[in-house]
C-alpha cells in the first residue's frame, strides 16, 4: 500500500509540475496577444498542448492509482476520488502530505483555467475586432459595431468600445 501512495504522491507532484508550465506557456500566449504580435505563438500552443496530452495522461495514471487504493480500502470504484481517498487516509493519521498536494493542484487547475478564459476571451475581442476593420475596409460603416462581455457573449458595443463609426 505504501508503494500505491508513493507513486499516487509522484503522480500528483508532477501533475502540479505540468500544471504550472501550462500556467506559464497561458501568459506567454496572453502576453503575445496583448502585444499585438505572433512571434513564438505556434511554438508557445505546440508546448501547451503536449502539456495537456500529458496531464491527460498523468489523470488516466491517477485514475487506476486511485482504483487500486480504493479496492484496497474497500471502496467501490465509482466512489473512488482523490478528495474520498484523502479523506480516509486523514482520518487514519496517514499520508498527510497529500491533502496538502490536492489542495495545490486545485489552486493551480484553477489559476489555469483563469488564465484560459483571459487567453480565449481575448482571441474572441480579436476576431471581432478584426472583423469590424474588414467592416471599416470594405466600407460597411452601416454595421452595428458588437464585442464581448466578460463572460464572452456578443453584446452591442457601448460606451468605451471602438466604433467603426467613429
């Protein structure tokens, strides 16, 4: 049993580890677009997306850790999840260290879903933007001008928005 722990405590340290290069690899894209440029964009979604294929895999590896735990525990396996598996061994005083490490990767899951949201949000405004200049270019200026709320629905552009109409 010791063993499965070790190995489910490594999983977990490198799922963290790989979250938080993809948490870097969203603000270098982030950066990219907000300055407006392109330079290393491809390299930068390549990285980002053989860090996804690999905490895909590290989650399947998790997954069968956490089966084999769970058969040993005498839990079903539906029922098996890190947070039920933490929660018994906190319970027995045992492996503490890996209640700290979910709670850490759930930070970081979360600030890289931030992150994601701030990247697709931001290629959303600009499509659109591009959009209204080919508008401006081909001179349909009679367009509504549209953009994006926060939460990323098309709305009328309103106040501080640019306007092809000027």
């Amino acid at each position: 049993m010791k063993a499965l722990f070790s190995q489910l405590e490594r999983n977990i340290q490198e799922e963290i580890r790989v979250q938080q290069e993809i948490e870097k690899l969203l603000d270098q894209q982030l950066s990219i677009l907000i300055d407006g440029g392109k330079r290393g964009l491809p390299e930068t979604l390549k990285a980002a997306e053989a860090g996804i294929l690999r905490s895909q895999q590290l989650d399947t590896e998790r997954q069968g850790l956490l089966g084999e735990i769970g058969q040993k525990l005498g839990l079903s396996r539906d029922d098996v999840t890190l947070a039920k598996v933490t929660e018994l061994l906190e319970e027995q005083d045992a492996e503490p260290s890996l209640a700290a490490q979910r709670d850490e990767l759930r930070q970081v899951i979360r600030r890289v879903k931030e992150l994601n949201r701030k990247v697709s949000l931001l290629c959303r405004h600009s499509v659109h933007f591009i959009e209204d200049l080919l508008s401006v270019l081909m001179g349909k200026t009679d367009q509504v001008s549209r953009t994006y709320t926060r939460q990323g629905k098309v709305t009328a552009a309103g106040g501080n928005v640019a306007s092809p109409k000027g």
